[in-house]
C-alpha cells in the first residue's frame, strides 16, 4: 500500500470515528447545577480516623423533580405528552409527601437495616418544630446512569433508601430536619426552604 493511500485511510478513519461523537453534558453538570443545593452529608465518628455512619441525603424538592424529568425526557427521547405525564405525577407525589434519597454506609454492615421494623436506627422528619415519623423507608437500587447524573456521591458499599413522610399538617414548611439517631450517634441534616 502506498503511503498516501494509507494516509487516505487513516483519515477517514478518524473522521468516522468522530462523527459519532456528541457531546452531552456530563454527571458533574447536572449535579452542580441543581442536585448538589439539595444534597446534605453528615457523618456518626468515634474518633477522627473512626467512621462509625455516614450519610448523604438529597431532598426531593418540587423543583428538583422538575429538573429531573426535563433531563431524563430530553435524553430519552420522550414525547412532550410523556413528559407532561410525568411531571403532573411528580409534581402531586412533591404535594403529598417529602421525600428523601438516603445513602448510607455504617462501619459493620449488619447496622445499615434502616429499612428493617427492628432496625437499630430511627429516622425523624422535624419540618417547622413538627416531628414526623416515615411513612415508608425502602431500599432502592438506582440505575448506574442515575447515580452517575443524579447522585455521583453514591459509593458502592452504600445502601440507598428512598424516605417518605406524609406532609399533612406541614405542607409549607419553611424549614426541615432530616434525623438518624441511635445509641451510637446522631446525624442531623437541615434544609432552609425560604
């Protein structure tokens, strides 16, 4: 083969190559722009070098869901009635309930059963000196393209729970408190909704 035959090739071959490529705006963009705002950590240590419980939690605010199905229709595909759809479903879910993405590690496995009637561990809802117990606390595996957009601060020794309260009584809080409390220690993470 000759050289400018080779030449020819190796340049159509990385013209093709490219034009495959689009660009998306990556995980960090998203997350920086409107997750991170509502995404609070706290942490239970014995010692500086003894992590006993972290725990990362995203409040999943009317907004945030909004922004959420915009991402997910535009990347998906979606036709405008699916996103619509969507959006009524998300914004009556954000009416009802306050609810919560909870990403837990503790030091022994055995401890992170926050979904479990027995567990070691209580979570408390405080929304304007209203406590609350959850209406639910389950465990979810979210999809590796949602931990990558929506939740980078995920890990893989986490588990991820998805917490429920019901907002009767305190639908327009100004301020809330998410609490997991036990006898080894005590997370609070607060959010100012003014």
């Amino acid at each position: 083969m000759s050289c400018k035959r080779l030449s020819l090739l190796f340049v159509a071959f990385l013209l093709a190559g490219c034009s495959r490529v689009f660009y998306q705006p990556g995980s960090s963009d998203f997350y920086s722009r409107y997750v991170s705002y509502w995404h609070r950590r706290g942490e239970i240590r014995r010692t500086p070098t003894d992590l006993i419980m972290s725990a990362d939690a995203v409040f999943l605010s009317c907004p945030l869901r909004m922004r959420m199905v915009d991402l997910i229709a535009q990347r998906k595909g979606w036709r405008s009635i699916e996103t619509e759809f969507k959006k009524e479903e998300e914004y009556a879910e954000c009416q009802a309930y306050y609810d919560f993405v909870l990403a837990v590690y503790t030091k022994d496995s055995s401890w992170n059963d926050l979904d479990s009637p027995d567990s070691m561990w209580k979570v408390i809802l405080v929304a304007d000196g209203i406590r609350r117990y959850p209406e639910s606390i389950v465990r979810v595996k979210p999809k590796a393209d949602e931990v990558a957009v929506f939740y980078p601060f995920i890990k893989p020794w986490m588990k991820v729970y998805r917490v429920r309260f019901g907002r009767a009584g305190i639908r327009n809080a100004k301020s809330l408190k998410l609490i997991i409390t036990s006898l080894m220690g005590r997370v609070t993470l607060s959010w100012d909704l003014r």
